[in-house]
C-alpha cells in the first residue's frame, strides 16, 4: 500500500509491507505519474513502514532513479529499516542512491501543513 502527499516542490510517497514482484504494478504507475507531474521537481519515499524488498523492488527503484535522473529531478528515500538497508548495502546501491535518515526538515513541514 503507498499512500502520497505532495509540497509546493514534490511528492513524498509512504510506501508499506513487501515491495516485491507481487506488488510492484501498481507502484510503478505511481512513480512514474509522480515523476511525470510537472510541479514535482522532487520524489521522496518513505520506507520506513516497508518490511522486504526484493529484487524485482529494487529494479523499480533503479529504474525510478534513472527516469528521475533524465528528467533532472531530485530521487531520495528515507526512513529504510536496518533490515532492508542491509540489501543496499550488499549490492552496494547504497552508494547510488540519495539515503537520508529521515524526511528533510522544510519538506516534512510542507508535508504536515
């Protein structure tokens, strides 16, 4: 389940559960629509509620980062559980990937307001 709220310069995503190979379809419509939106010149995804990731996930998130990347807007994930950074980090995409701790200050009042 992702749940989406949306500042005056991009779009945060609240992702949950398993991104898998099961549940990627529709997450990939959304990204993809979130990255599309002109006003959006940033996605941010919170994950601090997802649970696994697999490989099918982690080529969405790639391929979200590359499409992010060609349309020159900025692509961070936040909130990663110890249990799913330790598959960035085997793979070594945490070196490719913007990973912050948490959501930065002037997006999270945006995102509350």
């Amino acid at each position: 389940m992702q749940e989406s709220s949306s500042t005056p310069t991009g779009t945060i995503i609240q992702l949950s559960g398993q991104i898998s190979s099961a549940t990627i379809a529709e997450l990939q419509q959304q990204l993809v629509e979130a990255l599309a939106a002109t006003a959006c010149s940033s996605l941010s995804l919170d994950m601090s509620q997802v649970e696994a990731l697999d490989s099918a996930g982690l080529m969405l998130l790639v391929s979200t980062l590359t499409l992010a990347q060609r349309l020159n807007k900025q692509f961070s994930l936040f909130g990663v559980s110890p249990s799913v950074r330790i598959i960035f980090e085997l793979t070594q995409l945490d070196r490719v990937f913007n990973i912050l701790e948490k959501l930065p200050q002037p997006l999270s009042q945006a995102a509350a307001a």
